[in-house]
C-alpha cells in the first residue's frame, strides 16, 4: 500500500474548528520551551545546592547530597513522572492531594517538578566534579582572606566551577528539552503529544513527526549556539575556549 503524502495537512483546520494543525504544533512547541525552562533553572538551583553539599568539609551532608544524587539518578525518569503524577498526591494530606489534582495545568507542574528533580541529581554531579577539578589552593586562599566558608564558595569556588563545567551544563540544558517528550504520558500537551495527536486525526504520521523532528532539531541547534557563544565568554583564561 503506498503513502499518501500531504504537506498541506499543517494550513488545514484541527478538529477544535479554531486552529490550524501548524497552529497545534505551535502550541506544543510552547509548553515544550515553558516546562523545559522552568525544570532548567529548577535543576540548576538544586543541582548547585546539592553539589556544594558534596563538597562540604561535614561527612553527614556529604552522604546527604550523595544519597539525594543515588535516588533521582538511578531510577527511570518515566517511573518518576508517574510517581509524581500519580502516587505523590495519594501521599498527601486528603486537602493537598485534592488542590493538586485540581490544578488547571496539573500535567505542567508535575512535569516541571520530575525533570526539575531528576536532572538537579546529573546537574549536582557536575558541579560537584567541577568544583573538586579546582585547586584546592583556591578554598586555603579565600580563608586565608578572612572570607567564612560559604563567602568562599559564593566568591571563589562556585563562580569558577559553573565556568569548568559550562559545557556539560550544555548537554543537560539539550536533554531536558528532549526528556520533556516523556511529559505526554501524564496528558501535556507538548510537542511530541501534538504531534501524535495531529496524526491521530488526520493519519499523516510521517509529516506531523517530520516536522515535529525538524523543530527539535532547529531548537536544539539554537541552544547548543547560544550556550558556545556563552562558553567563549566566560572561559577561563589559558582554557581550550579562554583567552590565550
């Protein structure tokens, strides 16, 4: 049986009678862009918190960031969207469980809470690395300045570190974008979903995922040159990416 192609199939009218498919796909792209930044900066503010914690001079919360690090890397990010959609509200107070499942855009925050978590524990990692690939010189010389020790990660040791690991940093900023398809399962409408759901009412399955593929491509591809145009900025000098 041969295919049908129609590329026209983007300017026709959605069965909503209001929007276009291209329309939908839009809208897909949009809660795609809003999730996966609201989870970055989650995960970048829990991944520095968790990562100094490794760092810390106390074995206890050494082992408390480790252990952190273990639960939300180790077990599936699927399984966790699902625990959070599902059994997190079963876990609450009757009163809480209710307001969060009656939330207008439920699939959002859970969705921005699980890849927030999941990712904070790979973020956490680098920074921790990042900060332990920095002579240990530069912690003696912010004490021996008078600075107390968290004067010294916020001035010294943290501010040099985000630069060493600037480019994984990278590489999790694309995953997010591309995890963020698994938010389909718990019913957002991202960009995969609209995808699937344009094929599922016009049966053109090749075209709504071309082109829901050529978008991921093209926003990746922007992320991967605004975050080079940031590494060359703040490389540290006599770097691969610094001034020579």
């Amino acid at each position: 049986m041969n295919y049908h192609w129609n590329w026209a199939i983007f300017g026709e009218l959605s069965p909503d009678g209001v929007h276009t498919y291209w329309q939908t796909l839009l809208s897909g792209l949009g809660w795609t862009v809003a999730t996966s930044l609201t989870a970055w900066l989650m995960a970048l503010a829990l991944g520095l918190a968790v990562g100094t914690l490794r760092t810390l001079p106390s074995p206890w919360l050494r082992r408390l960031g480790t252990a952190y690090v273990e639960l939300f890397r180790n077990v599936p990010l699927l399984v966790q969207m699902f625990l959070w959609f599902f059994v997190m509200p079963e876990l609450l107070p009757p009163a809480g469980g209710d307001w969060l499942k009656a939330l207008p855009n439920a699939p959002f925050v859970t969705a921005v809470n699980c890849l927030g978590f999941f990712t904070s524990a790979r973020v956490a990692v680098q920074v921790t690395a990042g900060i332990e690939a920095l002579s240990g010189g530069q912690r003696l010389a912010g004490l021996a300045l008078g600075l107390s020790l968290p004067q010294t990660y916020r001035h010294v040791l943290l501010p040099l570190a985000l630069r060493v690991v600037l480019p994984p940093l990278a590489s999790e900023f694309l995953n997010i974008i591309k995890n963020s398809s698994v938010a389909l399962t718990i019913g957002l409408m991202e960009l995969t979903a609209s995808a699937r759901a344009i094929q599922e009412f016009s049966f053109q399955v090749f075209e709504a995922f071309s082109a829901a593929t050529l978008i991921y491509v093209v926003a990746n591809l922007l992320v991967v040159w605004l975050m080079h145009v940031l590494e060359r900025r703040l490389a540290l000098p006599g770097t691969m990416g610094g001034a020579r």
